[in-house]
C-alpha cells in the first residue's frame, strides 16, 4: 500500500463545509473535500471526540490539529488502543524475513475477536509509522543492505609535533531494517581507505549483508552509469571475500542512500556538535572519541517506541547477516599487462619482471597482486602465482614457465650482448657495452639492446657499422637515434653536430682570459 502524506487543506475544508455549510452526510462531506467516505468520517468523529471548537482551529498548526483529531482513538476507542499498543512490536517484525502486515493481522485477527478488517489495519499502522516518524521512504528487511557514504562536513585533528590541524574525511555506514550506525574518521577517501573502514564497519556489525550500497565515489564505481554502473575491480573483490554485492546508488539520486544521508545530518547534531570544543591530537583519539557519542547514538530510543537501534539490531538483524570469514581481506590491485618477449610481465610498482608461461608471450592476462603475492590469470585461469619481490629490475621466474632448453635469466646476460656486438664491429661493442653502462642496472638495457643489436639484421652491415661510430662520436648511446641515422641515411655529420663536438659547455670552475690580465 502507498504511503501518502495527510493533505491538511483537505481536512480542514472537510470541517469548513461540516459547521459552516451545515453538510452532514459523510458521503457528500468526502466527495467535497477530496476524500474518501471513511476517512471522512474518522476525522469528522475525531474532531467532536476531542472537545475543541471549530472556531479556535483557525490559530491551530496543523500538527496540533492533527493530534487533536487522533486523540479520541487513543482515549475513547479500546479497540484502537489495544491495537495502538502493538504497533511498535509490529513494525519491528516486519524487518524479519517473509513477514508482512497481511500475516501481522492474521495473527491479531486470530486473537481479538472484535478486530479491525484489513484495511483499516493497514490504514491506522500506515497512520502510526507517519506520526512516530519511524519510516524512511523505503522498507528493509533483516540483513539486506548496508548504506554507506561519507559525511560532507569534514573533522580534524592537531599534530602534536607541529601545531598543523589536519582535516579527516568521516565514513557512515547504516544498516537498512535496525538503522544502526556506524562512524569513522579517515585519513583519505582513497581506494585503500575506503575498502579499510568498509570492512571496519562490518566486523563492527559482526556479519555481512547481502548487499552493501555506496555511492558513486571513485573508491567504489569506476565508471557510473544509470542501469550498468562499473563496480572498482577492488571494491567487488572485497564484496567476494565477505560473500557480499556491491549495487551503487544511481548518480545524483540521493533517495537511493536515504538512510546514510538522513544519519549524516544526525551525526552533526549527536556526534559532531558534542565534539565541537574537543582538540585531538591524533585521528585514534578523534576516533575514540567518535565511538563513544556513536554507541549514545544507537542507545538512544526512536521517538514514540521503547526501544533504540542497538536493541532492535539484536533482536532482529544481528542473526540475519551473514558470518565474516575467519581473514582480514587482504587489498588487492587488478591491472591488464602483456606478456614480453621474454615471458615475464613488468609490475610497473616494484619495478620488478615476473615470469608467466611462454606460450602466452604476446597476450593480455590479468595481473593481480598484494602485499605479498602477484598472481597471473589467462582466459579466467591462474597461470601463475609468484611471491612479490621489492628488488628493482630484476627477474623471478619459475623454470616451468621456460621454454624447452631456453633460461632466460642464465643466458641473457649483459656478456652476452658484448660477445654478439663484437662479432658485427668494435664500434657496435663499444655502443652496447655504453649502453649497459648507461643504466643504474644492465637489465634495464637489455630491451634497448636487444633493439638495437635487430637493426644489423635489417640494415646493410656497413651503414649500421657508421650508424653507431656515428652515436659514440657524439655521445647519443641511444637506440632511437642510431634508428633515425639508419632511416634518414644521415651517416655524415652536419656543420652543426660538428661544431657541437668542440663546443665548450659552461661550467662555474671555467674561467676566461679577463682572469688572467
């Protein structure tokens, strides 16, 4: 059934028409004023039942008004009040799994003989959760989902060791059917962070949800998109390890997180505004801090009930949400690299070659790594699990993934591009052997080498032989560059080149001939 709000126009031109026309008939009074023949009748009964004048209603708000009507059922009407008395209990059953307000009436049917029909049963609990402002536009059952976002006030703490106030972003979680809440300060909002204070908020919980619901923040949606928003790689591998989804609330639809958005503007009120005159001087102590008005918070009654958050997550959510898994999540990073020559792929963060099988050499595969391992996956499969290094251009390989009499590592060796330049020329030696030089580390020259030691395949020996003097003459121990001569046929130097070999750079230790007058 729709949740419509009491148009109170309506309700006071009902009475308008009532004691000013001298209308009686209920069917007419309702097609009138715009509504139907028994609600019609409920406010005209409620009215006279409270014992106020029809000419004092014009100085009344109309939450007054309201009150006033309702008044009568609470007081005068026993059936009302006895099913009054349950509502509370009947809306927290209703977060509970296959429960609904039909099976709730059965149930009170079964137990009162002089009971309301199901409509009205409806109509009075509808009325209820309205009054009792317990509704958040959308319904909830136990366990279900998760709403999580960022409050848009930030906080802050003061370095103790200098004075600098370093401002936090602030994380909110809440949970859909007990409205439990969960707050913490964040250094960032980035990737690493978010996915930290998710799971926090989780183990906070102590169980899973079937779905969490972000917003679309860069941490959690790589791309937005109003019917296939693209979950963060990370993000959705998070939601695995804990056996949940991840459904992103639609852009600029804030109605879709109301719950997180309704707890932030809570949180100013009940968390920030008792912090506000508090210095921290760390972001544990603003967090510590937090979590105590943050448990006042969830202690704290709902308006019109008797019980709070914390009591209806235990009675209610607590056992719907799913175990967590015995291990922390350990953060993931996805990334899309091809297989070289060399059947190593190159993790671009460490710096560092690991080998993959070689009949992939040329092929996309899947890159996943953490802090301590690097996992390779090809067409959906894993070929290839390494323990992740910290030394820089170096290679781990694993003999497997060798081809049949070939060692990369062993073979490829900066003597060895020294033994094959020297069987083409000296100069192209002495080239390669500068190049290898060049570098912190050989093994980041053994592409260049590589290139440049193919070039004597496609050129005239000669030429490549004068392509390289050419690059020593004028110190460019570059592959790109004896490319070009070879290309552009520039094997003899320009004036220009010429005269830059005996140009003398500047230089704060050389003096000129003034200095000596």
């Amino acid at each position: 059934m729709a949740k419509r709000r009491i148009d109170m126009r309506k309700v006071r031109e009902l009475l308008r028409l009532h004691y000013e026309q001298g209308i009686i008939s209920a069917r007419e009074l309702a097609k009138l004023a715009g509504m139907g023949k028994s609600t019609a009748s409920d406010y005209l009964a409620g009215f006279k039942s409270s014992g106020l004048e029809y000419r004092l209603i014009k100085d009344l708000s109309d939450s007054d008004l309201i009150a006033a009507i309702h008044s009568r059922k609470k007081t005068e009407n026993p059936r009302y009040q006895t099913l009054y008395e349950q509502f509370p209990i009947y809306y927290k059953e209703l977060q509970r799994t296959g429960v609904t307000l039909q099976l709730l009436w059965q149930e009170y049917k079964q137990k009162h003989t002089d009971c309301y029909g199901y409509s009205q049963f409806c109509h009075h609990y509808y009325n209820w959760r309205k009054e009792s402002k317990v509704s958040m536009h959308m319904e909830h059952k136990a366990g279900d989902k998760l709403f999580v976002d960022y409050a848009g006030k930030k906080m802050s703490y003061t370095d103790s060791s200098t004075g600098e106030i370093i401002e936090c972003e602030v994380f909110v979680g809440v949970l859909g059917s007990s409205q439990l809440a969960y707050i913490e300060a964040t250094p960032t909002q980035e990737k690493h962070n978010f996915i930290s204070v998710n799971e926090n908020t989780l183990h906070f919980f102590g169980g899973a949800p079937r779905a969490i619901v972000p917003d679309c923040l860069k941490s959690a949606v790589t791309k937005a998109d109003k019917y296939e928003p693209q979950v963060n790689s990370t993000y959705n591998d998070f939601a695995c390890h804990y056996n949940t989804a991840i459904l992103p609330a639609r852009a600029l639809k804030p109605q879709d997180k109301s719950l997180a958005e309704n707890f932030v503007k809570h949180a100013y009120n009940s968390i920030y505004a008792p912090l506000r005159n508090e210095t921290f001087f760390s972001i544990e102590e603003l967090n510590a801090a937090l979590w105590v008005q943050l448990d006042i918070y969830n202690r704290k009654k709902f308006q019109k009930c008797d019980y709070s958050r914390q009591e209806l997550f235990d009675d209610v959510e607590k056992d719907a949400l799913k175990p967590l898994t015995t291990s922390r999540y350990d953060l993931k990073t996805f990334c899309c690299l091809t297989v070289q020559y060399n059947h190593h792929i190159y993790l671009k963060d460490d710096k560092h070659y690991y080998s993959a099988p070689f009949q992939l050499t040329g092929k996309k595969v899947l890159v996943t790594y953490t802090s301590r391992n690097v996992e390779v996956y090809f067409n959906n499969r894993r070929v290839a699990l390494h323990t992740r290094k910290s030394t820089k251009y170096r290679y781990t390989t694993k003999d497997e993934h060798r081809p049949s009499g070939h060692k990369f590592v062993a073979e490829w060796t900066p003597q060895r591009f020294i033994n094959w330049a020297a069987k083409i020329g000296p100069e192209v030696q002495e080239l390669v052997t500068a190049l290898l030089d060049s570098r912190k580390h050989p093994e980041q020259a053994y592409k260049s080498c590589m290139g440049l030691l193919s070039l004597a395949k496609k050129h005239d020996t000669d030429d490549f032989i004068k392509a390289c003097k050419k690059a020593l003459i004028l110190n460019c121990i570059q592959y790109k560059f004896v490319k070009n001569v070879l290309q552009n046929k520039a094997f003899d130097m320009t004036g220009e080149e010429q005269m830059e070999l005996f140009r003398i750079s500047e230089h704060e230790n050389l003096r000129g001939k003034e200095h000596f007058n």
